[in-house]
C-alpha cells in the first residue's frame, strides 16, 4: 500500500476523532493538513492485508475562537504490529474566517 495512503487513513481518523470529541459545532469548521512533522514507514503494507489505524491528540490549542491546532500521533498496525508511525498537526479554522469574501476573478 502507498506510504501517503497510509498518512491519509491516519489523517482521516484523526479528523474524524477531533470532529466527534473536541470541536463542538465541527461542521461549521475546516480541518486542514497544517505540518507533518515526521512519518516511519516500519514494514511494508501488503494487498489484502487489515489495517489498524490509531491516533491520539497530543495536545490541543485554542489560538481564539475561530482557530485551534490539534498535534497528533498516530499509527497503523497489521496483526498487532507496528508499520507506520506519523506525528502531524491538523489546523482548524471556522469556515467563516476561511472564505470571509466571495472569491472573484479580476477582470
């Protein structure tokens, strides 16, 4: 399996995990990719292998009420062991303050 399919899936659930536990109101946020800080590839994933996906939020920053950044671990384990390992931030930002203006092309 693709190394950057694997960060996605962890991206994924750690997205998910913030969207159900620390961020009341999510649907009125965006969740972006902000850093990846370091990812190991320990083994390789095989086709036809079941993957484990596991994340924790390291720590959580509220910047104001309109912006935080989660910093994540996480990892993916086939049969218990340890394949992937990645440490990234997700940033979160109220869809308001993202798009304030409506996007125009210049003439």
């Amino acid at each position: 399996m693709p190394g950057v399919l694997i960060v996605e899936a962890l991206a994924q659930l750690s997205t998910f995990h913030l969207r159900q536990k620390r961020v009341k109101n999510h649907q009125d946020y965006h969740f972006l990719a902000y850093k990846v800080r370091g990812v190991e590839f320990l083994e390789p994933i095989f086709p036809g292998d079941k993957i484990e996906l596991w994340a924790k939020i390291l720590n959580f920053i509220e910047i104001d009420e309109n912006r935080k950044i989660a910093n994540i671990l996480a990892k993916a384990f086939v049969e218990k062991r340890l394949k992937c390992e990645a440490r990234f931030s997700v940033f979160i930002i109220k869809k308001s303050e993202f798009f304030p203006k409506k996007w125009s092309a210049k003439k």
